[in-house]
C-alpha cells in the first residue's frame, strides 16, 4: 500500500500528525481544498529543504496558483530515492545528482531537472581546534580535523549531505574504515543516523564540526558556540533536482499533478520564489531550472 491510500484511509489530518516527524504540512486554503478532492501530490525531498523553511516559503505559493495540495515526506535523498522506486511518492526533490541519473537511468524515474543550488560549508567551534579557518581546500580542512581528532558529527543516513560528506572525506584520501577505526573514548567520528537539523543539534551538543548545507545553518537557532569554520571550496557546491516518479512502473503515480509542481517550480514563477526566500539579508537557494 502506498503512504496515498493510508493518508486517504486515515484521513489526511490524523496521518500528518502521527509522522509529524517525517512530515511538512504548509497548506494554503487552496491546498487544503485540493486534497478534500483528492487533489494533492506526495513530494519526497530532503530534510534540508524542509528544515530551511524553504517549503514553507514556496508551497502555498504553488497551491494558491494551482489549486494542487502538496505535502513533503522529509527524509534523506537515499530514503526519497527508495520511496520513489516503490512508488510511495509522486515527485522527488533531492540533492545527489549521481543518484538522481542513475534513478533515472533504471526507469524509476521521469526528466530529471535541476532547480536550484547552493553550497556546503563546514560548522565547527569557534576555538577552531583542527585550525581549518584558513586552510586553501576542503580536503586540507578534512586531513586537518582527522589529524587532529577532532570531533566531527556525520548526519550518517545515506542522505545527499551524507554522501557528499563520504566523497569529500575520500578525495581527502580519508575512506570510511579510517572514519570509524576509533572506538570508545578514542572515538572524533560520530554518526547520527539523523537529519539535517538534529544533526547539527549533535554537533553543538558535542562542540564539534559537520558537514551542513547553508540553508539548515543559517535556519538553525541552537548554534551555542557553533560558527562557520570553513566554506568556499567550489567543491562545496549543492545542485538540486526534480524528478517525476515514473508512472509507467507506477500507475497510480499523480503525473498530470507531479508534472504542474515540476512545470511551476522550474518555471518563472518558482524560480523566483525561490530566490525571494531569504533570512535576514541571506538568500539560501539560488534558481538554476533549465
């Protein structure tokens, strides 16, 4: 059974509340009417996008034009991806580019299309005990901490933000064994197994660095002692895509509505409300459809 026939079983207010945790439910009175008639989309996307406040931003403003509900399973782009080959969602909105073609590429998916992007920067203490602050490249910035054994909090969860983190750490030539080759009061490497903004809970509990896209950072309120020690590497760089679950293999997949939020979200008035989106003088995502 698809998570769409148990929010129609249980009925969609009742659903969303039990998996408060999984889910975003920003609906416009458009929205809302939309999905007493059945006219809603489930779209799997990351925690990043959700815990920026990016959805909350954006979704109303497609409901209201659309007329279309649309509610977010929040979770790491490995679990989107898996959602969307078992066809437990409609559209896909996720940040793991090689993963994206290549869910494509074995016909789970429909017409990739990138939407926006922003970066990666590393959140560390502001005692900088690894000294990356000033290191000229991402990788130095790894080798450093590891040398140091500083802690490091990884979001561990086969998210987008996971496996940049992973490549990073091997362009460093750093492999996952080294990572984890510390045990008990030895061990600087800690895996959550958790989303963008508990994990960087972890990290301000522990005063260590991470691995966090921009958007969360600048979204998240918990910092203590928490700052941005290092940021710049183009290697840093966040692409985004859309992806349309494939209704061929899935036919109860939503395809007239998944292609109208995928046609608004590349199109000029998504993309500009996207680049609206900003906290303080900040702008978090930048529009990139083509």
């Amino acid at each position: 059974m698809r998570i769409a026939d148990i929010v129609k079983g249980l009925g969609a207010a009742v659903f969303f509340f039990l998996l408060s945790g999984l889910f975003s439910a920003q609906a416009t009175q458009a929205g809302q009417a939309g999905e007493r008639d059945g006219n809603f989309i489930l779209i799997a996307s990351t925690t990043s996008t959700e815990q920026s406040g990016l959805f909350a931003h954006i979704l109303p403003r497609f409901e209201a034009a659309s007329g279309i509900g649309a509610r977010v399973v929040a979770v790491g782009t490995g679990q989107a991806l898996r959602l969307g080959q078992r066809g437990d969602a409609d559209v896909l909105f996720v940040h793991d580019r090689i993963a994206e073609e290549r869910f494509v590429a074995e016909g789970f998916g429909v017409g990739r299309r990138d939407v926006m992007y922003n970066d990666f920067v590393i959140i560390g203490p502001r005692s900088d005990p690894a000294a990356i602050a000033q290191l000229g490249d991402v990788g130095a910035a790894l080798r450093a901490i590891a040398s140091a054994r500083a802690a490091f909090v990884s979001r561990g969860d086969d998210s987008g933000t996971h496996k940049a983190e992973l490549r990073l750490w091997a362009a460093a030539g750093i492999d996952s064994a080294q990572l984890r080759a510390d045990r008990g009061d030895n061990r600087w490497y800690f895996e959550t197994g958790s989303g963008m903004g508990p994990a960087l809970n972890s990290a301000a509990e522990l005063n260590a660095y991470l691995l966090s896209d921009r958007a969360t950072w600048l979204n998240f309120s918990n910092r203590r002692d928490l700052t941005i020690a290092f940021q710049g590497d183009p290697r840093l760089y966040n692409q985004y895509g859309v992806i349309l679950v494939n209704p061929a293999r899935h036919p109860h997949v939503k395809e007239k509505l998944g292609r109208a939020f995928i046609d608004w979200i590349t199109g000029p008035d998504g993309q500009a409300a996207i680049a609206a989106y900003r906290i303080g003088n900040d702008q978090l995502f930048f529009p990139n459809a083509r």
